[in-house]
C-alpha cells in the first residue's frame, strides 16, 4: 500500500452509471473506493447498502471498498457488508452500544474496522480500543452531505490521534473526511493523515485524473 491512500467518496458519483463511474476514478490513479452508508436516522441523508456494494464486485471492481457506516445500529449490517466485499468498514461510537463487540464483530468477519469521529466527537472512545482498531477516520465536517467546507479545527485533532497512535505503536491509518481538496490536503497531511476522503473535489472535476494527480502533487512537496 502507498503511504498516502486517495479514497474517493462515491457519494458524488454518478449513481445511474455508478460502475462506469467508479471504474473511471479507479483508473484515474485512486486507491480506495469510499462508500458511504446513510441511513436517515443517525444522519440526515439516504444513500446505498450493501446490495450496491455486492454489485460493485460483480462488475468487475477489485479495488479496496472502505464502508463508512452512518447508520443506527451498526452490527446487524456488518456481517451483510462483509459478504458483499468489503474490506475496510468504520463506524460512529454514538451508533454502537458495544463499541468494543461491534469492532470485534468487524474483524471476525474478515475485515479491516475503524472508528469514525465527528468533529465534536472527543477522543476518548479510542483510549481502550487501540488494539483493535485499524483505522480512525475523523470527520472534518458533519457527516451527511457532500460538498461541505472542511472544519479548521480538525487539523488540531489530527495532531493529537497522530500522537496517540504513535504512543500505541499500531500500524494504524488516520483517515479524514470531508471538504479535502487539493487546495488544503497538505495541511492536512502535515498535520498527521495518509489517508484522504474526497468527494465532491473529484466528482466535479471534468477529469479525475488531473483532479488526483493535482492532490497527489500537493502531497509531494
Ligand atoms: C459525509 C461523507 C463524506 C463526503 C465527503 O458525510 O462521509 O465522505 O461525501 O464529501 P466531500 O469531499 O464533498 O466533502
Ligand atoms: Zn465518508
């Protein structure tokens, strides 16, 4: 895996030609497909389950699929999610009344799990987790919708999980999530991520190869 992994939400793709759509940003040069689950509960918005995702696989998708669950509850779509391909699923510890059953649960499917943080969300859920957790995903805006402005704020939480997991000694990747653009995502990852949510900055773009690439250069500098 590169050091630093471009995960497009798909979200903002194109949802009646979403195969197509996520092939595209595949060859593009992304790494990850971000697949986020809303279930207009836990929050305000409906997307796609894991029907979508098991068709995504039967097109012929091979890349990574990380399932970011915005739903309430969590466990009874994590054994679904895993079957239908699946390789990396996060979730919100507001969600789950068992944070530490429901990251188990992940795993003993097959999975990679994560924690997903809000921005208001502390840090004190991961304190006794951390050895089960593969991923932390902070949201830098509300979760919901696309297109949001990132939170300024998120680049201190950054800091502070970056020091946290490496205090534990984990390969544990740090994840963010929402507003990433090219224009703010070395900030970003200077401030400890390596691994980039971005929707509506790629979507948007006529050619998500140059909008990739654009990031990727900002990254190098
Ligand atoms: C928000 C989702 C994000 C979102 C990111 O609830 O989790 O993945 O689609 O979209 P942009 O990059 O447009 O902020
Ligand atoms: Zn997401």
């Amino acid at each position: 895996m590169p050091s630093y992994l471009i995960a497009p939400s798909i979200l903002s793709a194109d949802f009646a030609r979403l195969g197509d759509d996520v092939a595209k940003v595949l060859a593009a040069g992304a790494d990850v497909v971000h697949f986020d689950v809303m279930d207009n509960h836990f929050v305000p918005n409906l997307t796609f389950g894991p029907m979508i995702c098991e068709s995504l696989r039967s097109y012929g998708i091979t890349a990574p699929i990380d399932v970011h669950l915005m739903v309430k509850p969590v466990d009874s779509l994590v054994p679904s999610f895993a079957k239908a391909g699946a390789d990396i699923i996060t979730f919100h510890p507001e969600a789950s009344d068992h944070i530490d059953r429901t990251l188990q649960l992940i795993k003993d499917n097959g999975c990679k799990a994560g924690l997903v943080l809000n921005p208001a969300t502390p840090l004190h859920c991961l304190d006794f987790v951390m050895d089960k957790l593969d991923v932390i995903l902070l949201m830098s805006v509300n979760p919901g919708f696309g297109g949001q402005s990132f939170i300024p704020t998120t680049l201190d939480k950054i800091r502070l999980v970056k020091e946290k997991i490496i205090a534990s000694g984990r390969d544990i990747r740090l994840q963010v999530d929402g507003g990433v653009k090219a224009s703010n995502i070395a900030e970003i990852a200077a401030a400890g991520a390596d691994m980039f949510v971005a929707g509506s900055a790629i979507f948007s773009q006529p050619d998500y190869k140059v909008a990739i690439d654009d990031m990727r250069a900002e990254l190098k500098k």
